[in-house]
C-alpha cells in the first residue's frame, strides 16, 4: 500500500513518531492527482486551516468533495472553533470548497453527507460571529475592568475578554439555536467566539475603542 499525504503531514508525523501512525511514502506540496482503480482523485492544499497540511479531496467523477474538521454537517463547530489551529484559514475554506463543482460534501463526524446549503449555512454562523465580535470590540470599554482589578493585570484582561466574548455570541446562540445543532450548547458558540475575537485582535489587529 502506498500512502499519500501533504508534505508537511510528514514532517509532522515525523516529528510525533508515533508507530500507529506511519508516514506517507509519496508527498506533494500543492496539488497530487491520483489515480487508481479506473478513478481519478485530485488532492489539494489551499493553505493552513483546521490542521497546516488539511487537503481538498476531489472526486470530479463523483460531484464529491471531501474536506474534514470544518464544516459540521447541520451543527457549530465544538470548542474553539473545531478545535482549530490556524482560525483565518479556517475562516476562510468554506469559500474555497463552494468554488469546487461538487454535490455531496464529506465533513467527517456527524454522521451524513453536506449539502452546499450547509456549508453555506455555516459559512454564515461563522460571519456573524465575527461581525458580532467586531462590534462588541468597538462598544466594550475595557477601561473599568482594569481600574476595577487594579494591580491583577490578568483578572483585568480575563474581565475585558470574556465580556467582549459574551456579548459577542449571545445574539448568534440565538439566532442560530433551533438552525444548527448544539447552538444551544454555549460553550460551543463561546469558546469559538473567542478564538474568532482573539484571531481579530492578534491576526488582522483590530483594537477596542477607547472612549475621548
């Protein structure tokens, strides 16, 4: 059997030298079309997303994509944003997947095939997360929580973040409660939410107002 894999899933597997999990024999950095068994198979990286080295896998032949650990089939994502490491790539794939000719989506996990009005879907949970955080960055004054935990410079950071992050979701869990499963499970919408605000912050800059 020969194993095929993106160039950076070697070396990560390769740095975790874990026996259960062997390292691909052949390796590509962008694209790798496949062929085999009369099917063709074409494998894409697009950029770091859920993982650095998750791939399109495309079967032109069968109107099916299949793109893991982002999109959930009819529910949020769970913790932090499906537990994701690089969060404007992750943003940014439901894009790249709709731009693909396909009919049946394999998502992994939740027990059936998507719908491009599922990724659509989430697509639009995950905008308004985002523009919910920008504005709740804009209107929450991190000034009292500071003045209030004085010296605790952390207590003051944990008061600010995690108000900005409240208020940020609320209006999404309910809109989206009854929508997408498990939006009612706050937890899910709010560590997302987090990692969302935290990616505007940290990766695009976008800073709090203060007030004149």
């Amino acid at each position: 059997m020969t194993r095929i894999g993106h160039e950076e899933t070697r070396r990560l597997l390769l740095r975790d030298n874990d026996p259960g999990r062997p390292v691909p024999d052949v390796t590509f950095a962008d694209r790798y079309t496949l062929q085999a068994g009369g099917e063709r198979v074409e494998l894409a990286w697009q950029g770091p997303n859920h993982s650095p080295d998750n791939i399109y896998i495309h079967f032109p032949d069968h109107d099916t994509l299949m793109f893991i650990d982002v999109v959930n089939a009819g529910w949020v994502p769970i913790y932090n944003v499906n537990l994701t490491e690089d969060v404007p790539g992750y943003m940014a794939a439901p894009a790249i997947a709709l731009s693909y000719p396909w009919k049946h989506f394999i998502s992994g996990h939740v027990g059936r095939l998507a719908t491009r009005d599922d990724v659509a879907v989430h697509q639009q949970y995950i905008a308004d997360i985002e523009a919910s955080a920008r504005e709740a960055l804009a209107s929450v004054n991190p000034v009292p929580f500071y003045v209030h935990y004085g010296e605790n410079v952390w207590a003051g950071i944990r008061g600010h973040l995690n108000t900005v992050t409240e208020r940020a979701a609320a209006p999404v869990i309910k809109k989206y409660t009854g929508v997408l499963a498990a939006a009612d499970v706050e937890d899910f919408t709010l560590t997302t939410t987090f990692q969302i605000m935290q990616s505007l912050r940290l990766d695009q800059g976008v800073g709090v107002s203060r007030p004149a």
